[in-house]
C-alpha cells in the first residue's frame, strides 16, 4: 500500500472510531502529523477504546482528541493542538476525560504520581480536575494513560475577572501544605515533554537546547546568527533556582482552567510537583496580554491576596518572564529548520525575545501592582 493510501486508512478508522466526518478526521490527522507536539507514533482509537471498555466495564460511545469535536474544543485552540487529550463519551454516566502519555521511560510510574497528585488536591479542596475512578491509571501500549472526570463549560474567554480568579488559585496553590510522595517530586517545568525534561523550570531550559542542538547540523548559513544568538540566551537565562518554592502547576495559563467563571477547575497536572514558584506567576503574567494593564493588574491583584514575593522575586522577574518564552522560541526555530525556512529575529516567539522591552513592562507593570 502506498503512503497516501496508508494516510487514506488511518483517516477511515479514525473517523470510525471518533464518530467525525471523513474530512473532519482528515484535517485532525493533517494537524498532528505537522504539529511540534507530536508523538512518535499515533494512538489507535479503536484499540483504546476497546482497553477502556474492559478495564472498566464502561460503553463507550465515541472517543475523540477535544479538540476534535466544536462542541469540547477549547477556546482558541485549533484541531491538532490536544491531540492525547480525549474525551470519552459513556452510555451510562457523563464523559471521561483519557490523557494518553509517551511510552518514555517510567512515564506510567510519573501518571501514578500524577494521580496521587489529584487526590491531594481533592483533600485540601483545591477546584482541580478529579480522577474518574478509584484506579484511573492503565497502561495502554506501553503508555500511561489517566482517565478523570470531564468538567462542563469548557475554556473560559480570558478577561481580566478572570485572569484575577486564576491568580487567585495560583496563591491558594502556593500556600498548600508540604507533603510527601509525589506532591514533594520536582515540578514546575512545561508538560508537553514531561518523559523527557520532567522536574524544574530550568528542565525548560534544558529542553530549549536539546530543540536547538537537534536542528545545529541543518541550520543554513543565513541562519547561523540567529541560532548563535539563541544559544546564547538559553546559556545565560535566569533559571529560577534558589527563589522561594511551593507545589506548583507546570503550566500555568488561561488555557488550563475549564469550567464557569467564579467556579474554575484546573487541570494539566503533568508537569505539577515543587519547585520555585515565581514561573508560574510569570507565565500567567506573560499571556495575561503584552501591554495590558488591566490584564496584568488583575494577575498580582488576585496573587498578592494569598502570597507576599520576596524582594528578591521582584528583583528577578524580568529574567523568569523570559524564560517560557526563550522555550518557545527555540521550539519555533526548530520547526522552522526542519521545515526547510530560516527564522527571523522578528517573527514569533524569536521576535518577542530579541525585544527585552517586553519583558521588562510586564514586570514593571506587575510590580507596581504587586507592591500596592
């Protein structure tokens, strides 16, 4: 069978599987075949719905990527982007949220955690997603999978009502109790690669070389500068270390909270567990909108109401600010090289770093607000 007739197959039973429409399934498929967030190899529907079924007596209806599907799909995601995030529609009962993880080494036992993670959560009423079951990690494939309780009204629309509702919860998160097991195990890094660089923020940094040294030998000569200069920041980035340390979310952002203003949940807790607590903050602060007063005001209002940041976090949030992004920015150049482009200083995430200014007026705006 030919490539394209391979694709062809694969698009039928996805389509099968997941109840959409051959040109729906298609466009999912099209996604996640050119996303950088993309697995090594794909998950069959069909063959994960029949491991649920039987692992948990369930009937499933249909099984679909969130974003999939209008009805579940984000606010301002598009096909592609959640692609192991499912949504499993039972017979009997409301839907199930599966999360399917790579196979990497000792995903299944990190998914445990992550599920130790969410009954902590529970006991000390944190709104967070909820495990669906008394055992909801499996192994499907060799891959972790967790499956926890679908929360109703989907992503809220940013504002600053809520933008202040999330820091909120980011303060209350900060101020839970130490504990043992997985809540005391290194967190506070982006999820996405959790098998790969699991832990602390500064694991971001980590991953920002590793996208950078995978292209290094592809990088056209024009190119060269702009990879160089890049290198250069990773190297000298601020990292976090030795900042005051809470239990943490890995990525905290408006994108992580579903449900109804006022009553939020979060979920997203791959990357979650201890570590310096000023990056979460700066990523809220970061996509709270560049050079949105109100947004960001909002932010340190709802934060300083449960946590009080040391001098010394002040001192360096224009450096943890441009952390997240600088990830962002060699992921972008990455995907550039290996799509045959040379990235430009102005162009995404590489742009809003080679401008620092950015950086510096969202913490100079936070500051103010955080120190009233």
């Amino acid at each position: 069978m030919t490539k394209e007739g391979s694709f062809k197959r694969a698009v039928r039973q996805r389509a099968q599987a997941t109840g959409l429409r051959y040109t729906e399934a298609r466009a999912a498929l099209e996604k996640g075949r050119t996303s950088p967030f993309a697995r090594t190899r794909p998950v069959e529907f069909a063959e994960l719905r029949e491991h649920l079924e039987t692992r948990y007596g369930l009937r499933i209806t249909s099984i679909a990527p969130i974003d999939d599907d209008p009805e579940t799909r984000p606010s301002g995601s598009w096909i592609g982007h959640y692609p192991w995030t499912l949504v499993v529609k039972r017979a009997d009962g409301p839907p199930w949220i599966a999360r399917v993880f790579s196979s990497a080494a000792d995903t299944v036992g990190r998914v445990e955690g992550d599920a130790e993670i969410l009954r902590f959560l529970a006991a000390h009423d944190f709104p967070a997603e909820r495990p669906a079951h008394d055992s909801p990690v499996s192994v499907f494939e060799g891959s972790g999978v967790i499956v926890t309780q679908y929360v109703e009204g989907g992503r809220p629309a940013q504002s600053p009502a809520v933008l202040h509702e999330l820091a909120g919860l980011l303060g209350r998160l900060h101020q839970l109790p130490a504990a043992g097991g997985a809540v005391a195990r290194d967190g506070g890094a982006e999820e996405h690669d959790g098998a790969f660089f699991a832990g602390r923020p500064k694991q971001d940094l980590v991953a920002a070389m590793s996208f950078l040294v995978s292209v290094e030998d592809a990088v056209a000569p024009e190119g060269r500068e702009t990879f160089e200069w890049l290198r250069d920041k990773v190297e000298k980035a601020d990292n976090a270390e030795g900042l005051p340390e809470a239990f943490t979310h890995g990525n905290y952002h408006a994108w992580a909270a579903v449900g109804i203003p006022g009553n939020l949940s979060i979920v997203g807790w791959a990357g979650s567990g201890r570590g310096p607590r000023l990056p979460a903050l700066a990523w809220l602060l970061t996509t709270a909108g560049e050079g949105d007063s109100e947004g960001i005001d909002a932010v340190a209002r709802g934060y300083r109401e449960h946590v009080q940041l040391t001098d010394e976090e002040l001192d360096r949030l224009p450096g943890v600010l441009a952390m997240r992004p600088l990830w962002l920015a060699c992921l972008d150049y990455r995907e550039a090289v290996r799509s045959g482009s040379t990235p430009k200083m102005d162009e995404g995430w590489v742009g809003w770093v080679a401008r620092p200014e950015h950086a510096e007026q969202i913490a100079a705006q936070a500051i103010s607000s955080l120190q009233r």
